[in-house]
C-alpha cells in the first residue's frame, strides 16, 4: 500500500512532513486553487498560497510523490497555465485537473462552474499543455478528474489530432470503464460511514463501526450499490442512448442526483453536443 495525504498543505512543514514519511507516507495530494493572489482570496486566508508551496516543497524535498491539484472553475481558470508552469519549475510530478463536483460545500459554487463551452476550451489546453510538457523533457503525469465526459473528448481529439494513437486510446478506455462509484471505489468518512464515492457523503450504506467494510460492500441487498453496479438501464436516456456510455458510465452520479433530485438523472456536466453523442451511422 501507498499511504496517501489529501491537503491544502499549510501545515506541511519539515517537521510534520518528516514524521509522516518516518511513518509511512509516500504521496502528498496538494490542493492549489490558482496562483497566489486568486489562492489566497478564494481560501479567505492571505498567505495561504505561500504556505502551501511550502507544504509542496517540504514534500517533495522529503521524498514524497506529489500531485498538484486545482479544482476549475471561471474564477480560476486564467490560471491553469501558471500552475502548470509552476509544476513543471518545481518538478512536480502529477497535475490533477478537477471539474467541480456539486456536493457538499462544492453546491454553493454552482454559479462559479464552467459553461460547456469554456470547459472544452479547458481540456483542449489540459491535452494540449501535456503534449508540450513530455515534448520539453517534464513528462508530467496529468489527470483530469470528476468529470468522465474527459474520456469520451480524449477519444474524439486523438481521433482527430494524433489518430495513429487512436486505437491504443480506445483500449485503454475500454479497459477503464468510466464512472466506479459503489463498486470500484468507496470512501469510509472520519465517522465510519460508508459512501459510494468521496463526494456523495449524503448517501450512506453502512458503518464500519457496526459492520465490517467487507460485508457492507459484498452486500447485494443494499440497493443503492445493487443499482450503481448495474446503472445503465436505470440513467437517463440521454445517457443509454449514448454511444460513449461505455467509458462515461453515466458520469458523475452525486452531480446529477443534486441537479435532478435523481440518483439516476444526467449529469449537467456532460458537455458533448447532441451530434457527439449519437452513434455513428453504418457507411458513414
């Protein structure tokens, strides 16, 4: 196992992050919302940024594997460059591009996300940036995350820019499988619970505290794990018509329960035309 710390890094200081690699650690997830002017005003904290390239440097010096981290949105989106520019200076290894998810807090940031448009612009720069970190000698390791649309435009972009990929990508995203929530991933919270993904916290299927994490999972009873393993006749028809539903697996499910009221309903997420989504035609 590869122990692993989700931070804002503030508190990583050489101390602290010496005595979590003495016991164990070996990735640091680093949590960086723009560069230090738009950071510190949107963690309402000034100095904050400050403290957490520390916390990233500390890690790094101390051998850890770090992943710099930055949830978009249009209020931070001018700064993507700059973060990876920054990555690439500090040598950081990995660059996690998020979309916002709409859970929890992240609900109160819904007039912050981006339209479909400005978020096709940003992950053409994200396969873009990553072309021209590998082509300068970095090799970053980039991931966008939290939003399986991702997978079916990675395929539509090699397809059309580097189609001799195009094969060897498809592969890879069959075998991925898109969305996993409540069968390949779980999150266990700081009470016990147990919840279908990290986000999804208002649904819960048990308590580790009263049952073993391996009998609530193995559990076919619990409907809402039932359903999630088996979520393609129960999505939108939007989504079981789609001929991307194979590597999106209906997208991001807390997102569309919080924008439908329906565990099942379409993630407003999904920024592929009409046209995008329909399989192609025999002959065409």
């Amino acid at each position: 196992m590869n122990p692993l710390i989700s931070t804002n890094g503030t508190l990583l200081t050489k101390p602290m992050v010496k005595r979590l690699a003495d016991a164990g650690l070996k990735r640091a997830g680093i949590s960086m919302d723009g560069m230090e002017k738009v950071h510190d005003k949107f963690r309402g904290s000034k100095g904050s940024w400050k403290l957490t390239l520390d916390g990233i440097r500390n890690s790094l010096e101390a051998g850890m594997r770090v992943s710099l981290r930055v949830t978009v949105t249009n209020r931070n989106v001018q700064d993507l460059p700059h973060l990876f520019d920054l990555a690439e200076r500090e040598g950081i290894p990995r660059v996690c591009v998020y979309h916002l998810a709409y859970a929890g807090r992240g609900e109160k940031l819904l007039r912050f996300d981006l339209q479909h448009e400005e978020r096709r612009k940003m992950i053409n720069y994200v396969f873009e940036r990553t072309i021209q970190s590998y082509a300068k000698g970095h090799k970053l390791e980039v991931l966008a995350v939290d939003n399986h649309t991702d997978a079916a435009y990675l395929q539509m972009w090699v397809d059309k820019n580097l189609p001799a990929s195009s094969e060897r990508v498809r592969a890879l995203q069959a075998r991925n499988g898109g969305n996993t929530a409540g069968k390949g991933m779980g999150n266990i919270d700081n009470l016990g619970n147990v919840h279908p993904d990290q986000f999804w916290w208002n649904q819960t299927v048990g308590n580790v505290k009263e049952r073993k994490f391996s009998e609530i999972w193995e559990d076919d009873s619990i409907e809402l794990l039932s359903n999630l393993r088996d979520r393609k006749p129960l999505l939108s028809d939007d989504c079981q018509k789609c001929q991307w539903l194979g590597v999106c697996n209906g997208n991001l499910r807390v997102r569309g329960e919080s924008a439908t009221g329906d565990i099942f309903g379409k993630d407003p997420a999904c920024y592929l035309a009409a046209d995008e989504r329909q399989p192609a035609m025999a002959g065409a």
